[in-house]
C-alpha cells in the first residue's frame, strides 16, 4: 500500500531521532523493534522496511528461476555493470 502525495512534516528530537508516524508504519509494515533502511539520495534520505525473511527467499527463488539455465561464458560479462544487475533483483531505483 502506497499513500501518494502526502507528506508530514517532523520534529527532529535532540539525537536526531524522528518517530514515523502510525499511518505510515502501518503501511510500510513498519513494526516496533523492526529494523528499516535509510538510503541517502540527492533530494534528501528514504526509509525503508527491510525484507522479511519469506520476502527474501521469495525474491532469491524468483532470481533463480530467471537465470535457470543461463551460464555466463568468459567475456560475457565485460559489458555488464553488476550493481545494476543487483539493483535490478531488488528492485532499487535510482
């Protein structure tokens, strides 16, 4: 679920704590004692849930069943850029 255009301004506490309002850890499956990822980027930082561990394997099986089959040949790879390739699997976006 994706809550599009909204936005919350926050109070940045004296450690540089911010809390993530209910609507939006609901949303996210943000859940105490969870852990998140922050990613800088040029406009500013993202957070983001991590995976869970069924999330995880399914998205490693599904990455398998795409390469099934496929075996990289020496010279093959010269042109591939591997942080694409990651980002790709996962499913970041620049």
């Amino acid at each position: 679920m994706v809550i599009p255009l909204v936005g919350i301004r926050l109070k940045v506490g004296p450690k540089g704590q911010i809390v993530i309002p209910k609507v939006f850890r609901e949303a996210y499956g943000i859940k105490e004692g969870g852990e998140v990822i922050i990613e800088p980027k040029d406009e500013g930082l993202v957070i983001k849930r991590t995976l869970t561990r069924e999330e995880l394997l399914k998205k490693l099986r599904e990455y398998h069943k795409k390469r099934e089959g496929k075996t990289a040949r020496l010279g093959e790879l010269k042109g591939v850029s591997l942080e694409d390739e990651f980002d790709e699997v996962w499913g970041i976006e620049e």
